[in-house]
C-alpha cells in the first residue's frame, strides 16, 4: 500500500509507507514495521538538495558537511572587519569557483525562505549528517535568520553544529547565539582580530579565535585558538599560551590533519575545563 502526502507550501516531503498484506491473520507482535521514508519530490524543492556540500580539503573527507553563504558584503558579513574583510579567504574561494559561489547565493535566497527550517531538517535527515559547519562562508545576517539556525539546531539533537563567527559585534544577533552555546550539541566560536579586539562579555561555553594577520600579531589574553593567513602558515610558531589551528601551525606530519580528524572546534567541551577570567554565564533559553 503506497500513500503520497500532498505537497504543501515550502518544502514538499513524499511520505512512502510500505505495507506487506498477507492473506492469514497475524499476531499483532508479529505484524510488520512501517517504513518511513521522506523525499523530495517536486522538481522546484530539488534545489534544496545539495544545500549542504561534504567535507573538503580543510574539513576532511565525509563526516563534516558545509554549509555556506556569499561572504564579504554587510549584507551577510554583518560583523566584518577591516582585517577580516581583507584576508577573507571564503571571499577569495569564490572568485576561483564559481559553481560554489552560485550554490552560495543560491543559499543566500533559501535561507530568507520561511520554510528554511525544513529544508534544512529533511536534508540533515536524508543524508544522515553528523556534524555540520554553519558558514564556511558568510555569516548570521539577522536575527530572524540566526533564530531559524536556532530552531534546527534545537530539533536536531543527534548532529552537531559548530561555527565562527563575528556577528557577536550585532547585539541582536549576538542573543541569539549565545543561546546556541548552550546546546549540547552546539559549539560556537566567537571570531576576533586585532581590529575586532576581544569580547568582554564571553559565555560560560563560548570560545575566541583570533586571526593573526602579522608575525607579531599575537593573540592577546582570553583567545582560546589562533588562526593564521596563508602567508604565515608554513612559519613554525614558537610554543604560546594560545594553541594554533593544527592546520596552520608549519609542523610537518605523516598524515594530513583535516578538522575531521583533529577536532578541537566541534568535538563537545570537557566537562572540567576551567573557565576564563572573562567569562559571563548565559542564560539557558527556550528553544524557539
């Protein structure tokens, strides 16, 4: 017996379920399962399908799934610096490929959709996604827009999100995620430079990373990652207090390290980890 559910507005989900009929009558306990199985299948949704891109040569091969916006404009950098806006290198990535800077507006104009939520939800659902990077390009652009992030991230409680970002300088926007820091399945990073400087309001499980743009560009007190610019990441960084992406830091390995493997950003924070001098707790807020 096959059931199509009718397409409604936004996102349009086939619900298949799959009945095996016998003649003779069966136990209850023996009756079998129904199969749930949603797929899209309106030719004008099928543009939510690859939303979200797998892995890549930072992040690594499968496990971690991009998400990305067009970056280097107000518009969707809301919190960009000068330093950032300069050496953005989602910026740089998108002059050189343009399918992924067509996906990026493409994202751009669902993630203003009402049904984004959905969209993103069947996806996640679909591909069986463990963990996601939000914005390898671009950033929280609105309040309504980081509370739409909000809400999939509250109704998807087996993936894990993790993102940078520097909308934390837009007190709207910055509520918002702050209340995404308090999910057990969130990992958020505050983006500083020497332009930004440091947050003085941090969240209990909030952490900093700092971009270091010169040699002597050192990050100061309260950063807990340092990021470098192209230019200075085959340089050896002398041992400091603020660790560097391993990435970055000029070390020769046997073995490529990509975000998947390392995973100091979006692994969960140690339950003994001593918080920083800066800190302010949070307040936990209701799932929207």
């Amino acid at each position: 017996m096959n059931l199509q559910a009718r397409p409604r507005a936004g996102l349009a989900i086939k619900i298949r379920l799959t009945l095996r009929q016998r003649t003779t009558q069966t136990p209850r306990s023996e009756l079998p399962r129904l199969t749930f199985v949603p797929q899209l299948f309106h030719t004008e949704h099928l543009e939510s399908c690859d939303m979200l891109t797998r892995g890549n040569h930072k992040l690594g091969g499968s496990r971690i799934w991009g998400f990305g916006l067009p970056a280097g404009a107000p518009n969707t950098c809301p919190g960009m610096s000068p330093v950032c806006q300069t050496h953005c290198y989602a910026v740089a990535f998108e002059r050189y490929r343009p399918t992924a800077s067509a996906l990026y507006r493409r994202n751009l104009r669902l993630a203003r959709r009402r049904d984004f939520v959905r969209r993103v939800r069947a996806f996640l659902l679909l591909h069986n996604v463990g963990v996601v990077r939000v914005h390898v390009g671009g950033d929280f652009f609105s309040v309504r827009y980081a509370l739409r992030w909000l809400r999939v991230m509250c109704q998807s409680r087996r993936t894990r999100f993790y993102f940078y970002t520097r909308s934390w300088r837009v007190p709207g926007i910055k509520r918002v995620i702050d209340r995404m820091a308090t999910l057990a399945n969130c990992r958020v990073w505050y983006s500083a430079d020497r332009d930004t400087g440091v947050p003085t309001n941090i969240p209990a499980r909030v952490r900093v990373a700092w971009l270091m743009t010169e040699p002597t560009d050192l990050p100061p007190p309260g950063t807990n990652l340092m990021f470098r610019v192209r230019r200075l990441r085959r340089m050896p960084v002398a041992a400091a207090v603020t660790p560097v992406c391993p990435t970055e830091d000029g070390r020769p390995r046997a073995v490529r390290v990509t975000c998947e493997r390392c995973g100091l950003c979006w692994r969960p924070l140690p339950t003994n980890r001593t918080p920083l001098t800066v800190v302010t707790p949070a307040r936990p807020g209701r799932c929207p």
